[in-house]
C-alpha cells in the first residue's frame, strides 16, 4: 500500500522534475581545500533522490548498490558498503586497524569531533585498508569513508595509504584507491598538509616497482586529496556525476565571484577535461577492475618470466 | 614605513616623540640630549618587547605585509647571476612562479619561486601569487632539468594558496600540485625550500618538499588560510586571530613539529626593515645547507627526502600488532 503512494509521487516528480542540479542537496561540497563539511546519510525507510526526486525504498536502493533504480544516481556509501560490493567474499584482511588519532595540537573541539564522527560512521578513521581479491586477483585497497569528517587526511589517514603502498611494494600487489574526502584535514595543521607529500611520494616509489595504481575517484573529493594521492592514478576511474576538483565550487563563486557552469567539475566534466579515464557505473566497478587488475598481473609483463 | 599594525603604534609615537624633542631642542638650542637618550633607551625595550613577542596573527600581518620582498628582490642579492626560463611547453607561462637557472655561491642551480605582486597591477599579472597548473607544470619541468643536469635546487615559496578559479580546475590544478610532489620526491639533486612568506596549503607544498624546510622568522606555512578557518570554526571570518593561534603555523611552530629544520633571522619588525640584512641570512643559511647536502650521494639524497616525509604524522598505535604484521608480510596471497 505503501508502495502504492511512493509510485504516485514518482510520476508525478518525474514529469515536473526538469531540476538538473546534478549536485544531491545533502552533498555539501567542502568550502575549502582541506575542509570538511558534515553529511548524513539517509536513514529509515525510504529515501527521496536528490537528482530526479523519485521516493525510493532504502531496502530496494541498498539492493541495486544505492544507485538510484529510475535515473542511476549514484548516492554516496560507506567504506564497509563499498568493500562488500567490490572484493571476493572472505578476501578482506584489514590493516593497521589500530592506528588511533591524535589531538597533537591541542585544537579546539578535535577530540570531540573526532568521537562524533567514530560515532557516526562506526570506523575508527576516515579510510579502510587492507588486502583483498577481485575474482580471485589479489591487490591492495584503500577506501575513504565520507562518513568519517568527510574523509579528510589527517596523520592516521595519510600513515594507513602510505603503509598500505609500501607493503604493496613488498607484496609486489597493485594498489587500487577509492578516494572521498573535504581535503586534508585543518585539526591536524601543516601534519595534514604533508600527508599528501607522504602518500604522493610512496606512490612514486610504487611506480618505480612497476605497480599499477588505480585511483578511483568518487563522489566528493576535493582539495588535499585531489592535489596528492587521488589525482596520480596510472588509470583514473570516477563514477557518474561525482564531484570531483580541487577548490570547492561555494569557494569558486565566492572569492571569484565566478559563475560555474552547469555539470562544472562533475566526472565527465573531469573526463571532457582529460582528467579521467573511465567513468564507470558502480555495478560495472567490479568487473571493470578485475579486467584492468587481471591485465597488469606480474606475468602479464614483457620480459618478465613466469 | 608605509605600512603600520596596530601593534606597532607605541613605538611609532615614542619615535615620533622624540622626533619633536630633538627638533625642539635644535631650534630652541637648548640641551636635551639626556632626554633623548632615555627615551631612545624605552624605544629600544619596547621595539625588542613587542617584536619578541609577537602573536601568530601579528606574524601573519608581517608575512603578508605590501612591502615583505619577494623573489625578485632577493634574486639579485642571493645569486650573481639568474636567468630566467618561462612557461610550462602545455599551455603558458604563469607569472606567479618564477623558474630558471641562476648561480649560487659559484654554483649553478635550479630556482623555482612563487611571486606575490607588489602593487595591484603587479598582482593582477601575478595572480597575487596564486599559481595556476601552469605555473606547477613549468616547475616540474625545470626541476627535471636540474635533475638531468645534477644541480641544486632551490625553491621559494611564497602564496596565499593556488589558484582557486575555473580554468585552474579545467587544466587541472590538483594533479599538477600532486605531479609537483610525486617529482620531487624521486630527484638524486639537493632540494633546499624555504618559506620567504606566506605558505599557503596545498599550493605551497607543491614547493615544500625538500631535503630540507627553511623558514623566514615571521613567515608561516598553514593547510588552511587563518580566515577560512574561523570561518568554517565559529562562522565568523573576524576570528582569524584566534584560528592563527590554534593552527600552529607560525615558523617557530613548525620548527617544533619537527617539520621546519632551521628558521632564518629577519631584522626587528620583519624582513621589508631590511632587505640586504635578510638576504644575506638567507645567503648564508642556505650555504650551510647545500654544502652539507652536496657531500651526500645521490640516492642517499632521495632517501633522507623520503625518511623526512615519512616521518611526519602524529598517532597512537598498539605497535606490536603492526610490526609483527610486516615482518609477516608473505609474499604469498
Ligand atoms: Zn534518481
């Protein structure tokens, strides 16, 4: 019955629903390189799709990977949701799980955001690392969780991507990185900062060991992130309509005074821009990387002897 | 000085009064040179009292100053000679970096320096300092150069932040900061950077990641403007002073951390007091340096940049778990 009055009202948006701001209203898109802004994820029932207005039933969007079932919006999802989708069932192993912030500035009101958002998004930091399988390709994988201070790079952030790089160079595994983040994170100072130097300089040790590094862009990531780890991809993936640039599109129109074209700074935008290779749907990721993975196995190599 | 803070006012109007004193005992010939030497005694306390204690916020207000030299002020005084080279080979030359070869105490280097305008039509052509991917791009070029040729290289860093526009994030502005930090970190060349201003974020890091970190006394190196800031903490931009406070990015700051290894003396009240004073501390400063650095093989070099960054990050850990995780580590999977 229920149902019933959700489809009535999908009519009815979808002959009126000529809004195309591609940009969810709960996304709140940092201000600042850097920066971090609070988002809820919808709760309860049912959830209203910020891009075409259809009133969808949580359970039914949780099934098709939170993708919107009439126009194939990608609503954001947490790091665990995301490794589930993703890696072969009981290939996770997580690393350095226990690496725990800490307040070394003594900045106003850190500890207490930092305890919300472990709250909130039931992780201990903003990313999850470890070593998985794809169809049975083993590789490296780092995922941000949007969740957690919107997964911005404080110290633990930027230690976890850099360990996680440094043992793939051991393990000789490709690294694939799912990156969603404000930015690097402003309660931790200039040693936020110079974690994009870290993971970006453990990235070019990686290159120099002829590893593939997938960077898979999704839906925000801005600032610090975009300017280090997420932008240097041998192969760079987004997912459809994700945000993705360096300032903040509030921080463009406001010290600017520049207006933004429609669609500005979205994955195709960064693809029409040459910035992106692949822009793929969340329920083609899977196969998409396993390919890619597979093709760059160490027996794959020319000159190389199995 | 053309430029006055609020802080320093005491010591401008103790100048002033003892202006008019000893104008007043010129034409009334009357002899007040005691008088005088007193309170040239008092300007001197206070001048060390106010400028030995300055507030993060006053040392912004100094960093940011009109009249704080730039690169081509101390260019003529740093090297005996500087050519140079300009644009990026992909779409123009940015004229917040300034790039090329010049000599250094005899020996040729590599500088790569952002550019803060002095005036509004100067920081109109330089983008008050604020780099476009150009601007990076045309510095990785060059820094390849001196990694092909073996020379030094020295950066400059001096930016609000990069440049926050459009067409910054068309031509794509954080790969070609992430592109300025993945080069560096594999050169076998000496890589000294030094903070002469202001270190504006992400922009300034694409500069920022040497061998070694210098810092100019009142200079200071933020991952945030101190106005962003308060405005993203208390909604209120006029909190800036109190976001310069709990950032911790003043020099003296980041020498603490760990992250600055040497500051370099400026001249009471900041580096505009005295240019050929500054530079030749930077002068002198660097040498020591680069003639450390230039007794260290290549790849150790590239090493001690690597060990330095990753060093950097404050944490807890239950070490055990982690350590017995890498030594662990199976190549098997
Ligand atoms: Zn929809």
């Amino acid at each position: 019955m229920f149902k019933d009055i959700f489809r009535k009202t999908k009519y009815v948006t979808i002959k009126s629903g000529q809004n195309l701001d591609r940009r969810p209203s709960e996304v709140v898109p940092q201000e600042e390189p850097g920066i971090v802004t609070k988002k809820e994820l919808p709760d309860g029932l049912w959830v209203k799709c910020p891009k075409c207005g259809e009133v969808l039933f949580n359970k039914n969007l949780e099934e098709n990977s939170r993708v919107c079932t009439t126009c194939e919006h990608h609503f954001r999802i947490s790091a665990t949701l995301r490794l589930k989708l993703l890696v072969d069932e009981d290939s996770f192993e997580e690393w350095d799980a226990d690496l725990k912030t800490q307040d070394s500035l003594d900045f106003p009101g850190y500890d207490e955001k930092i305890s919300e958002a472990q709250e909130k998004s039931g992780m201990a930091e903003g990313v999850l690392t470890g070593r998985a399988k794809i169809e049975g390709v083993p590789f490296v994988i780092a995922i941000n969780e949007a969740g957690f201070m919107m997964g911005s790079m404080g110290s633990v952030v930027g230690e976890k991507i850099t360990r996680a790089i440094e043992r793939a160079i051991k393990l000789r595994l490709p690294v694939v990185i799912f990156s969603t983040s404000g930015g690097a994170r402003m309660q931790e100072g200039i040693l936020s900062l110079y974690q994009m130097a870290k993971t970006s300089a453990a990235l070019g040790k990686l290159a120099e060991n002829h590893l593939l590094y997938i960077s898979v862009v999704t839906d925000p990531t801005f600032g610090g992130v975009t300017a280090s780890y997420a932008s240097l991809g041998d192969i760079m993936i987004s997912e459809p309509n994700a945000l993705i640039g360096f300032t903040g599109p509030r921080v463009i129109k406001q010290t600017m005074r520049q207006e933004l074209p429609a669609g500005a700074q979205t994955a195709e935008f960064n693809q029409e821009h040459g910035s992106i290779d692949l822009i793929v749907a969340r329920n083609q990721m899977r196969p998409v990387l396993a390919r890619l993975l597979r093709y760059h196995q160490e027996g794959a190599r020319y000159g190389t002897t199995v | 000085m053309a430029q006055l803070f609020e802080f320093e006012k005491p010591i401008a109007e103790l100048e002033l009064k003892i202006a008019e004193i000893q104008k007043f005992s010129a034409d009334k010939g009357i002899d007040l040179s005691q008088e005088v030497s007193t309170l040239e005694k008092k300007a001197a306390l206070l001048k060390k009292e106010i400028y030995g204690n300055l507030e993060p916020w006053q040392k912004v207000q100094i960093a940011r100053h009109s009249e704080r030299p730039n690169f081509y002020d101390y260019a003529p005084l740093l090297f005996e000679d500087f050519i140079e080279l300009k644009g990026d080979r992909l779409f123009a030359d940015d004229r917040s970096i300034a790039g090329g070869i010049a000599l250094f105490h005899g020996m040729p280097v590599t500088v790569i320096a952002q550019v803060k305008g002095k005036d509004t039509k100067e920081n109109i052509k330089r983008n008050f300092g604020m780099p476009h991917p150009e601007g990076y791009r045309k510095a990785v070029r060059l820094m390849d150069q001196a990694e092909k040729f073996g020379r030094p290289i020295l950066t400059f860093i001096d930016t609000p932040g990069a440049a926050c526009d459009l067409g910054a994030e068309e031509r794509g502005q954080g790969e070609a900061i992430a592109r300025c930090l993945l080069a560096t970190s594999g050169y076998h060349v000496p890589v000294i950077s030094t903070v002469i201003g202001e270190g504006g974020s992400g922009g300034a890091l694409a500069l920022g990641v040497g061998n070694v970190l210098l810092m100019l006394e009142n200079s200071f190196y933020s991952v945030i403007a101190p106005e962003s800031c308060a405005s993203i903490l208390w909604k209120d931009t006029t909190k800036a002073k109190e976001a310069a406070a709990a950032l911790k990015f003043t020099a003296q700051d980041l020498l603490r951390l760990g992250v600055a290894d040497e500051l370099v003396r400026e001249p009471q009240g900041g580096a505009h007091n005295n240019l050929h004073q500054t530079a030749e501390e930077l002068s002198q400063v660097i040498s020591k340096y680069l003639v450390r650095l230039r007794l260290e093989s290549p790849e150790a070099l590239r090493d001690q940049r690597y060990q330095k960054l990753r060093a950097i990050g404050v944490f807890q850990e239950t070490a055990d778990i982690n350590n017995m995780l890498d030594s662990d580590v199976s190549t098997e999977s």
